[in-house]
C-alpha cells in the first residue's frame, strides 16, 4: 500500500501581520533592555566605590568606641609594618647601588670601544621583536614607532624580526593598509592584525603559534621607545649565559615635563625600575618579568603563554615563570622609554586595572610561598619564598594597614579634637614613645631609598622633580592604598571592564 506523506514548508515568509507583531514587541522590549543594561553597568561601576566607602565609614566607628588598650595594639602593629617596609625598601635600594655600577662601568666599557660588544654578530641569535597594540587606541603613534624600530634599532639585520600584532573592533583606513605595504618595502617586518583578538595577551598567544624561528621573543607595548643598543644588551645577556631564561629591562618615561602629575610618575619609574627591581632581584634572588622591555627565551613563552582570563596577564606570567624556576635578570642597560598617562582620570583607570589585576595574581600565585616546586631540580630557597611573601601578601595587606592607621587618626580627631598644632603633631606621629623610634627609622629609611633614586636617575628626571616627589609622598602612599582597596573591591564583585590607558 502506497503511503501518503504530506511536506510543510517552513521557509515561507511570515504573513506581515506577524511581522508587524514581532516589530510592535522589538519596539517595547528594546528601552527596556537598554534600561537593564545601564542599571547593571552602574551597579557594577558603584559597587566598589560603595564597598571602599562602607569599609572606611566602619573602621571609623570601631576606632571610636575601642578601649584605649585595643587602640595602643593597632598602633603599634601598624607603626612596626611600615617601618617594616619602609627598611625592606631601603636595603632593597642598598643592594642595586652593585647592579647600578656594573651596568655603568659595562656600558662605559663598550662605548670606549666605539659600541663594539663582547658578543659577534655572527654568534648572535635570531631576535622577535613584538609590538602590540589596540589599534583604535594608538593609532596615532603606530606608524611612527614602526619606522623608529626600523630606522633606529642596531641589531644585525638578518638576525632581526619586527612584529607588529595588532587588533581593532572595525576598520581603521588607510591606516592598516600602510602599514600592510611596508611589508613589501621592509623584509624584516610583519604586521598581523590578530583575528578574533580582544587583548595583549591575544596577541602574544597568536605569536606563540607561529613558527618564526626565532630564539628569543621581545615584548613591548606600543607606546614604547626601545633604545637603539637596549635590544643588542639583552642579547648579550643571553650570549655569555645560557641559564638566562627572560631578561627584564629598565623603563623610563620620557614625558616627565608634560604636567606634574607625569614628573611624580617618572620619578615613581625610576624609583621601581633603577632601584626596587634590581635590588630586590640581588636581595631575594629572583626577577620579574614586568609587562613591557621584556626579552623571553621564545620556547619558554610558547610553553606558558599568556592567560586572557587575566587582567594584568603580564604579572599571571611572570609568577608561573617564577613557579617553573626560570631564571630572570634585570639589566639596567636595556633601556626603553614610554608614556606616562597624563591626566588624572587616565592615571586613575590604569592603576586600578593594575590593582585588581595584582590582587587577582597574588591570590591565584600565593601558594608558591609554600609549596613545592613542580619541576625536577628547581627547588625555591628560604630567601625567594620570603621575597616573595613580601611581594605579595605583605604588599597586599599594606593597603590595609595604611588606611586603618588613617582610619584611627581620624577617629581620634573626631572622639578628641586637639586644641593646639602641638598635640596635633603629637597625635599623628608621637602617641606613644616608641612611635618616635619607628617614625625616625620609616624617615631615614625613606630618604635613603630617594637619596639612592636621585643617583640612578633618568635624563628626564630634572633635580627638583625629587624634592616635590618627597614632600607629597604621603599624600601618594594615601592614594595608593585607595586604588589598591579599590581593586580588591573590583575583584570581589567581579568587576570585568578592561579600559585601555590612551595613548597621544
């Protein structure tokens, strides 16, 4: 018996009375969506600022109805914490007075032989240098940071290779097709713009799939000015050691005269760059790989790679490379020159995406203070366990410390105003006699640590740049452990905005 089947046609059109239908509710539901959207984006955006608020406004209150006993112990732990750190700093400033001198007497050295380095050209190896960029953001300084590299970089050409990775959300003419054509005028250079990418950390994971040939990887932001020899020191590094995994080398911001807010930052670079990094490097026997001037041995950046999850996947990276005991250097010779951001907001938005970006790092890394490494024959000593206890949970708690002891002079002004300038005096540094030795020791400390900086400056950091750094340091550490409590609340809400620093 033959069966009947009967076929429906689904790929008619909808009769336009539907039609309308569905317009009618698209119309409606539309606002409302928009609504939503903006009320969660705002409760996203206020909640930190109304969990940094609720913070201060509670430990307020408890300062002022605590026992004067409970009050003496806060006093103290957060006096001995500071001057714990502020003595931390200054032996960290201590230890790269030596890595400062080597690096002036080998420059020194090579320039009397008219830039010619221990090194052959031809024992050198095969170089990936790496520029990443947001287009829409740094569009207008790609074009002139491709033919500085071009023109200025001295490295043996033939063992050179510049790699501009770049993404963009649309099109950005005749921009992209310029620098697509100087590919055919300049063999060395190629310019990606990284399919699907949405990060730095895109980019440098697109990189690492490709096969270049290259045994060391350089990474820099865009914004960046390698000096013309920095490349040919880092290499030199590589070639007269073959236990250098990554070679981390010094920032300087170049736009110091810009506004005041840009000098504080050079003078801040300088300080973490010529001093901290180095002398904690020489004090606990590990580096860091920083973000930028960055040079990796290339099978070891395409072994671990970059995690996108990560807000500061910079810091992500250098912590597994620590877990997997590579071995960083910081070299003072390997210099690179950036833009500092140069308004408040812009500075506002980069260091809280830094904040968050550490606390998230720390909190996924914290475990390397105690645990055991995970590779055969890498064994992390007494000394780099504490280092890096201090580099993270300590640095992390400062924020705290620094705003409770801010929150306890404030509750005693508001439980018991001084009358005079003297008792104000009294109450801020000297409540208690101990506090004298603790505040003379932070003040030494400090100035040590500058005094130290003012030496290993940067050409672009002018003498009277210090002195206003020292005056408003206060003020700085304030608005540092804000912006710290600030990112802590973001990663406890799951703040997830990535705003990128504007370059011009």
């Amino acid at each position: 018996m033959a069966s009947t089947e009967i076929y429906f046609d689904d790929t008619s059109p909808p009769a336009p009375e539907t039609q309308k239908s569905r317009q009618r509710l698209l119309n409606i539901f539309k606002p409302i969506s928009r609504f939503f959207t903006t009320v969660s984006d705002g409760v996203q955006d206020w909640t930190p600022f109304v969990m940094v608020f609720s913070y201060f406004a509670f430990s307020i209150c408890i300062y002022m109805v605590a026992p004067s006993g409970v009050m003496k112990v806060f006093w103290f732990i957060y006096l001995m914490t500071n001057t714990y750190i502020a003595t931390a700093t200054v032996v960290e400033a201590l230890m790269s007075i030596g890595p400062f001198h080597d690096s002036k007497k080998a420059a020194s050295k090579v320039e009397k032989k008219n830039w010619i380095f221990p090194t052959p050209d031809a024992d050198l190896d095969i170089l990936d240098i790496i520029f990443v960029a947001y287009l829409p953001n740094e569009q207008d300084i790609i074009m002139d940071r491709i033919y500085y590299l071009l023109e200025k970089i001295v490295y043996p050409r033939d063992k050179l290779r510049i790699n501009i990775l770049y993404n963009t959300p649309f099109p950005i003419e005749p921009l992209e097709s310029q620098m697509s054509q100087l590919t055919m005028k300049f063999p060395e250079l190629r310019v990606i713009k990284v399919p699907g990418s949405k990060s730095k950390a895109d980019n440098i994971n697109y990189y690492c799939n490709l096969n270049t040939g290259a045994h060391v990887s350089a990474i820099y932001d865009c914004d960046h000015y390698p000096h013309p020899y920095g490349p040919r020191w880092a290499m030199e590094r590589f070639a007269t050691s073959k236990s250098v995994d990554i070679v981390q080398g010094r920032c300087v911001i170049f736009n110091a005269n810009v506004n005041l807010l840009t000098a504080m930052i050079s003078v801040e670079f300088d300080k973490i760059y010529a001093v901290s990094h180095p002398g904690r490097s020489a004090m606990f026997d590990f580096g860091l790989f920083c973000g930028s001037n960055g040079f990796w041995r290339t099978s070891l950046l395409r072994e671990l790679r970059m995690d996108e999850s990560m807000l500061t996947e910079d810091i992500d990276s250098a912590l597994r490379a620590f877990g997997r005991g590579a071995n960083v250097v910081h070299d003072l010779n390997v210099t690179s020159f950036e833009l500092a951001p140069t308004t408040l907001s812009g500075f506002w938005k980069q260091r809280l995406r830094w904040s968050q970006g550490w606390f998230q790092a720390t909190l996924r890394h914290m475990n390397l203070i105690w645990c055991h490494s995970e590779v055969e024959g890498k064994h992390r000593t007494p000394v780099q366990r504490f280092g890096l206890l201090s580099l993270l949970w300590i640095r992390e708690s400062s924020y705290y410390l620094i705003t409770q002891y801010l929150c306890l002079v404030i509750s005693i002004v508001i439980t018991d105003f001084p009358s005079t300038g003297a008792e104000l005096y009294k109450l801020l540094f000297f409540q208690y006699p101990v506090a004298w030795w603790l505040f003379m020791l932070s003040i030494i400390s400090f100035f040590g640590t500058l005094y130290i900086t003012f030496h290993t400056r940067s050409e672009f950091v002018l003498w009277w740049m210090i002195p206003i750094f020292t005056v408003t340091y206060p003020v700085q550490l304030l608005f540092t452990a804000l912006m710290g409590l600030w990112g802590h609340a973001r990663q406890l809400s799951k703040y997830a905005k990535w705003n990128p620093t504007a370059r011009t």
